[in-house]
C-alpha cells in the first residue's frame, strides 16, 4: 500500500509542481470567463449604425411610414428582452417573464420600474441597451436629387470615405416599390456588413403584412396587438415539487445531470490523456523498468490511475469553487436551488459513483494502451474506437433530457462503457431504484473486469518492445506476456 501511495504522489507531483499545470487550471475559468465577456464586449463595441431613409415609392404608399414604424418596433422588442434577460439571474424565469409583460403593455419605462421592483440588484445596474442602427434625416442633397443615377452617386459619396467630414452615413437606403410590393435600394459603407440589411429585409416584411391586412379590411392597430399577445400557459405534473405547476426548479435536475455527464466526459478525457502520455513517456525514458524493479506492475497501474485521479480531482474542486463563487455572487437564488438538487434524492452520491466509475472503466484501458507505445502515434490505432465509443453518450444525453425513458435512453444507460454518462443525466428524471443500482452493479462489475484485462496488458506491455496492435495487445490479455 505505502509503494502504491508513493507511486500516486509521484505521479501528482510530476504534474502538479510544474507551471503549466497551474496555467491550464486558471486558463479555463478565465477564458470561460472571457467567453461570456467577448460577445458582450463585441456587442457594447459594435457601432452604431447612422441610417437614412429615402421614400421613392409612390405617392400614398406608406411604405416609408411603415418600415421607420417596423424598424422601431424592433428595436423596442430587443430593449424589452434586455429588461426579461436582466431579471431573470435574480427573480427567475416567472420574474423576467412578468418584466417583460408590463414593458409589452404599458411601456419601456414601466418595465424599467418592474425590473426594479422584481430584481433591485439588477434594476439598479440596468443600462438602457445600446442599438445597432439609428434612423436619421437623409442629407439635403440627396432628399432634393431626382432618383436616378445622381442620386444613388450622392447616396454612394456620403457612405465612402470621401463623405463630408462629420456627415459619413452607415447606409442609404431607398424604399421602392416592385410589382406592387415594398422593395429597397441600399447603399452601405461595408460590404461585408448585413446588419442594415437583415434589419429593412425585416422591415419590409412587416410593412407588407400591414399593407395586405390593411387591405382585407384589418386594423393595423388589430394587427399590432396580436404581434404583442403572448399566451398565458401554465404547465402541470404530477412529478412537480408541487404537486401541481411546473416551475424552473423543476427542470433545474435535468440540466444538473447534463452538466455532469458533460464534466465527467471532460475529465475522463483529460486524465486519459495524462495516464497515457505519462507512461508512453516513462516507457521510452526506461523509466517504467526501474519502478517495476521495486514495485509490481499492478502497483504502479494503480498508484498511477490515483495520482492522475488526485490531480483531476483538483482541477475538479478548483473549477466548481470558481464557478460556485461566481454563482453565488451573480445570481444567488439559482446557486442555492442547484445545492437542493443535488442533495436531494441521492444524486450527489449517484453522481459521485458514476464518475468513479467511469473514470476507473477508462483511465486504466489508456495505461494499458501507453504501456505498449513509445510515441504519439503507436497509440492512434486503439485511440480510434475508443474515442468514437466516447462520442456516443454525447449524443444520447441530449436526449436524456426531453426523454428520459426512451427505450434507447433505457438501454444506453445499462450497457456499462456509456452508464456514467447517460446514467448521470438521466438519474435526475427519478428511474427506478432498480434500474440505477443495476446500472452500477453493471458498471462496476465492467470496471472490475478492465482492471483485470488492463493490469494484465500493463504489465505486459511495460516489460516488451512490441508495437502496439490489436494481436499483441489481445494476446497480452490472454497469457499476460
């Protein structure tokens, strides 16, 4: 036991002391962090857009009135879903769907005052959004010139660089009509620029819809007020905590469960991979051949998989402290119900018990394959299906959340290489208490045997020369040579 322990603190210590490691444990938070960040920085630093409109359509059309109406409206619809986005790490979902219900019905600045009463932190540090495009008067020039090409040569002189200072536009855009139907001319300053674009296309749908419902005798007030209406739906189970409605803690297990299957994936992939390069290198540096003078080969199997599985277990601990205290400090009622699911009906013990066995089932079959490669690419022809039977319970975890008892779901989470992963998002759906504590004898049973076939192919591969492939590493398995 002690050898086994000093073989796992070795084997910590060869990662941990080293400045690398340090830098990827902080570089993931911090650039999670800045993942978050960069589109709201992108967003704030995103110009806004000087836009003139220029009305060639007919006489009485209204098509100018009503993209200007089309345009402001849109506009209005993403400031009140920054009012909803804002309350919701504060008062929930049911809280940002109330703000967003006042600011629909009386007003911006209604939702404003709601967002305020709903979530004060919130309210407090609520800036009005910044929009991507503004409308403004069209130069004299260009509203006093014929259409024609010397009007579209001023609408191209105003969005060049040869513009007069201060008055460069963003975009000129000349509303027409083509066969009856509101259509544009749009002159930009960057071609590769489609905000305006995307924004008058909308428009122009919008004004259309009006003009045919104005035309079968509909209100455009009538059609307006129907665009606003939002459905009041309240959803009802018997599995709700209540007994009755369905609230967001309600679905807050599923997403638990899909977050830990997704971090159990990563870390298995990380400690693989740190097993499989550590003795790929020990072999080569005959490193591996001195510690088996002192210790046996099952020793060193696992003193190696608990050293790898102390480190993950750091970065673990490191990145849900980060990402707990953050939690806690940005949206402190939703920290508190993700504690509560996880205390709740035995998941964390379940969830523990998958990623150790998960990580068993995997950690020790990517030592046995390092034990018989001296580089990189002796290992790609295990690596292969090994990731591709990694890839799957991917793709059926997503499933695991809309349909927990789906019959492939069912089947995926007993066959033990994908239990931990499907199991895990699956188990806060509430399956039978027989299912799970067959899935973990099953996996556990599994993890057992690849102990067994890896110890064997480990110590195999450490003592010989012979390339990696499917022959020499079956038959290390079967005689153990």
């Amino acid at each position: 036991m002690n050898r086994i322990l000093m073989i796992a603190r070795r084997e910590f210590m060869a990662y941990a002391k080293t400045v690398g490691f340090w830098l990827s444990l902080l570089a993931f938070p911090l650039f999670g962090a800045l993942g978050g960040a960069i589109p709201i920085l992108m967003k704030s630093a995103e110009p806004v857009r000087q836009v003139a409109l220029v009305d060639e359509a007919p006489a009485g059309s209204g098509v100018a009135a009503a993209v200007r109406q089309a345009l402001e409206t849109e506009q209005q619809k993403g400031d009140i879903s920054a009012l909803r986005m804002a309350a919701i790490p504060e008062a929930g979902v049911e809280g940002g769907n109330r703000v967003r219900q006042i600011a629909e019905t009386e007003g911006f600045e209604a939702g404003v005052a709601a967002l305020k009463r709903e979530a004060p932190r919130a309210g407090a540090a609520f800036d009005m959004p910044r929009r991507s495009l503004t409308l403004v008067a069209p130069p004299a020039e260009i509203a006093a010139a014929a259409p024609g090409e010397a009007r579209d040569a001023l609408a191209r002189r105003y969005v060049s660089d040869d513009a007069p200072e201060g008055r460069k536009l963003s975009a000129v855009v000349f509303l027409t009509e083509a066969s009856g139907q509101p259509a544009a001319r749009i002159w930009t300053a960057r071609a590769t620029d489609d905000a305006v674009e995307d924004a008058v296309r909308d428009a122009l749908k919008d004004a259309n819809r009006h003009r045919v419902f104005t035309s079968s005798g509909i209100d455009p007030a009538v059609v307006a007020q129907t665009d606003r209406f939002r459905p009041d739906l309240s959803v009802f189970s018997p599995k709700a905590r209540s007994g009755g409605e369905v609230s967001f803690r309600d679905k807050l297990p599923t997403v638990v469960g899909l977050a830990v299957g997704f971090i159990l994936w990563s870390l298995i992939i990380t400690g693989a991979s740190i097993l499989l390069n550590s003795v790929m290198e020990e072999k080569s540096n005959k490193i591996l051949e001195v510690l088996l003078s002192s210790a046996s080969a099952t020793e060193i199997l696992t003193g190696k998989v608990l050293g790898v599985a102390l480190l993950t277990l750091t970065v673990l601990l490191a990145w849900g402290g980060l990402g707990g205290i953050g939690l806690l400090a940005a949206a402190p009622d939703v920290a508190r119900d993700i504690g509560s699911v996880l205390l709740s009906n035995g998941l964390l013990i379940y969830f523990l018990l998958f990623m150790v066995g998960g990580y068993l089932m995997y950690a020790v079959l990517f030592a046995a394959i390092g034990a018989f490669c001296d580089t990189p690419r002796d290992a790609q022809t295990l690596m292969g299906p090994i990731m591709m039977v990694l890839i799957v319970p991917l793709l059926v975890m997503q499933m695991a959340i809309r349909t927990p008892d789906a019959t492939v779901v069912k089947v995926m989470s007993l066959i033990p290489p994908f239990t931990p992963f499907v199991m895990a998002a699956r188990a806060p759906s509430g399956p039978p208490l027989i299912e799970i504590i067959g899935a973990l004898i099953g996996m556990f049973a599994f993890a057992a045997l690849m102990i067994w076939i890896a110890g064997r192919a480990f110590r195999a591969g450490a003592l010989s020369d012979v390339k990696l492939n499917w022959k020499t590493f079956l038959g290390a398995v079967r005689g153990g040579r």
